[in-house]
C-alpha cells in the first residue's frame, strides 16, 4: 500500500508551536527553497514550510545538482523571516543539521554530523542542507533553510554509493516520512529558538559537539592556498571549526571560505 504523504498527513505529525506549522504541499516543484522565496513575496510569513515528493531543480552546496526518485525522502523548505543581521545567517545551516541529526538519533540510529552540516550515518550522508537569503535593504527580507533527507530510498548510483546512505539502508525498514519530518521541525523550533536568544551557537554548542562526528579526529582543512592537517576540537559560538595544529595553535574554520575532510576518509 502506497504510502500516504500529503499536506494534511504531514500537518498531522507536526507537533510545534510555529515551525512548519502552516504546510504548502506540491508532486513536483522546481525547487521548494524558490517556491518558499516566491511564496515570501506573496505574503507567506515565518515559519511556514514548503513539501515537494520531487524538486526538477534541486540543487545544493556549490549550486550542485540534487534530485531524489520521488516517493523516497524528504524534501523541504522553511520560509524564515529573522530581524538578526545578515551574517549571522549561515549558521542557521548549522542549527538544521543539529535539528536533522537529533531527529534521526531519535529514531534510533547512530548518526554523526560531520562538519559543519552533513548529517551522516555509518559515515555516510543522508542529508543534504541549503540556506539562502533575501536582502531587504541592508537587512534578511526571508531566509529560506532547504533540506534534503533521504529516507527510504533502496540504492544510490554507483558514483554516490560509498558516499551516501539512506534510513532505509542503515536499518533495513522503511520508514514514516510524516513522522521524520515532524521530528525535524519540533528539534528546529527549539533550536533555533534558542540561536535567536542570543545569536550564536553558544546555546546548542553542547549538543552539537555530542554529535559532532570530526570531534577529536584528525581532519584536513582544504585551504587552497594553505591546506593543513590538525585535530578538531570542536567548534565556536560563531559555528568555526576548530582546529588544533602540531605547534598547538588552534585555528578558527569558516566553512564559507573552506572545507574539511576526515584525514583517512569523507569524515
């Protein structure tokens, strides 16, 4: 029996007080980040929450292409429209991949994050996370926070599977997408409540570090003009790595400006 996922089942499992509380649902949409942007100058307000079965124009990190088989994940957009300033914005990125994270160590898995928002399991991804903003003057009109969770899908391309991994594969049933996603929005209402607070990571810096998969492992920072090799060491309020060199020098690492890698694998 198929199963059922539509604006009124997902309204269901979402238990919050804001967060994804009003649901536009579509079969296919170019992108749920630009549906959620357009909606915004439409009047669409805070907190609501863009679902698509299937995105043509998917994309991620790096403007890379992103598409899931439909019928298989999860795939949304949350529409915010924060009064902070415009470069505390990427960590809202951060304060998602937490929130997908907790969600999925709730359904029991041993899940990681590596650095700074791939949500992974057996150390693989089965999260993709995308934030984008519109300015408004000098100030965030609407940032839109995308997510990408890969849920019951059975098999990845060839070139995808030593990366990527789905709920399904990881403990060999399928799984509520309803279910998954409600989890995600009640982590990230009060996730990001507490970002609000005080406009940093300094609130979640605990929880994140718990599930921080690079913690206390060797990592190398993909600096194009300078790479390096240290221990990570966790991260700052302000959501940088940080990495501990062989002269004991920390480094602060901004994922805008780098990347890093595990020293022996992905993670």
């Amino acid at each position: 029996m198929p199963e059922l996922y539509n604006e009124e089942i997902i309204s269901q499992a979402t238990h919050t007080k804001w967060a994804g509380k009003t649901v536009h649902f579509a079969r296919e949409i170019d992108s749920t980040n630009l549906w959620a942007k357009r909606a915004w100058k439409e009047g669409a307000q805070d907190g609501e929450l863009f679902v698509s079965e299937y995105q043509s124009a998917g994309r991620g990190r790096f403007s890379r292409r992103w598409s899931a088989p439909p019928d298989s994940s999860v795939i949304m957009s949350i529409l915010l429209c924060p009064e902070f300033s415009p470069v505390k914005a990427p960590m809202l990125t951060l304060v998602m991949g937490l929130s997908v994270a907790q969600a999925v160590a709730d359904l029991g898995l041993d899940v990681g994050i590596k650095w700074p928002n791939d949500v992974v399991v057996s150390r693989k991804k089965i999260c993709g996370i995308l934030t984008e903003m519109t300015m408004k003057q000098d100030k965030i009109g609407c940032a839109v926070i995308g997510v990408g969770i890969n849920v019951n899908m059975d098999s990845f391309p060839e070139e995808m599977a030593d990366k990527a991994t789905s709920l399904y594969l990881e403990s060999g049933h399928t799984f509520d997408r309803a279910q998954v996603l409600g989890l995600v929005m009640r982590h990230f209402e009060k996730n990001y409540e507490s970002f609000v607070q005080t406009e940093d990571l300094g609130g979640l810096k605990a929880d994140y570090e718990k599930l921080l998969a690079n913690l206390d492992q060797p990592v190398r920072v993909l600096d194009q003009n300078n790479p390096y090799e240290g221990i990570a060491r966790g991260i700052n309020p302000g959501g940088e790595l940080l990495v501990e060199k062989a002269d004991g020098t920390v480094a602060e690492v901004n994922s805008g400006e780098v990347s890093v890698r595990g020293l022996y694998s992905y993670v």
